[in-house]
C-alpha cells in the first residue's frame, strides 16, 4: 500500500507523527510537503496530493490543515476525489463503507494525536461496502463526467 501526505503549518505537526507511525508499519509513504511549521497555503497541499491519488500513483491521500475544513475543500475541486474529513474512527469507517473516500482529511489543531491514529487505522483498514453506495458514489463520477446527474 502507498500513501501519499501532506498538510500546511497547521497540520505539519500531525503530517509528522502519522508518517513516523506509517513508516512503522512498513507503508510506503510519499510526502508532499510542508517541511516545517512556517506558514504556507493548504490549498497547494491539498491539490498537490489530490493530483497524485487521482492519477493513480498512490491507494490513499492523508491531508491535514488546522481544522481540515480548508485542505478537504481544495482536494475536493480535483476530479476523481473523495476527501473526507474526519473527526472519529466511526466517521473514517463510514467515509469508507458508503463513500469509498479516496482521501482522509484531519483537523490537526483538534485531534488528539493517538485519536488521530486510530482514525488512520479505521480509514486505511475499511473497505467499500458498494452495493447500494455504488450507485451514489456513481451519482457523484457522473456530475463530475457531465455536469449532470
Ligand atoms: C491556517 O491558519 C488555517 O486556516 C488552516 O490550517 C486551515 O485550518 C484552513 O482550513
């Protein structure tokens, strides 16, 4: 499994603790940035990483900002993205099961770090129940396709 990361200053501290705790687990990780805690722009994050799991190169995106609002919307605007923002495993878990997310979004001003763990986990372990969630997530890839739906 390859995971691609990113985050801005507000997540940076979060980005760091998840990649140490995915390298540990023997998942490849590609991060995208930031580097440091200075203050940089979420949506070239967000973007950046949508591009990577949208063309393929990587199974998941982890994207993290202060709240995840800000890194979740950018990653949204790319085509083929389905980037969740989650605040609990059960929401991680859902965001899997019926809307076979792509992305994982996460707040890191407010996320305890071991909770933040265990929401990777949750997202990274779940899959898509299809079904009946096929069909709405299709609604979604059709609008996108045509404007239509
Ligand atoms: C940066 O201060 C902050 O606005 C950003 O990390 C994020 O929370 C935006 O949604």
């Amino acid at each position: 499994m390859k995971i691609v990361i990113a985050s801005d200053h507000g997540g940076y501290e979060l980005k760091e603790h998840i990649k140490k705790y995915l390298l540990s687990q023997k998942i490849e990780i590609e991060d995208l940035g930031t580097d440091s805690a200075d203050s940089v722009d979420y949506p070239i994050y967000g973007i950046k990483a949508a591009k990577e799991v949208a063309r393929g190169s990587a199974n998941f995106g982890i994207i993290i900002c202060g709240t995840g609002i800000g890194i979740s919307i950018a990653a949204n605007k790319v085509k083929g993205i389905r980037a969740a923002l989650c605040h609990c495993v059960e929401y991680a878990k859902l965001s899997r099961e019926h809307n076979n997310a792509n992305m994982l979004a996460l707040g890191g001003r407010f996320l305890d770090k071991s909770e933040a763990l265990k929401i990777v986990e949750a997202f990274l372990h779940t899959q898509f129940a299809g079904a009946r969630h096929q069909k709405r997530v299709d609604i979604i890839s059709q609008f996108e396709n045509n404007g239509e739906c």
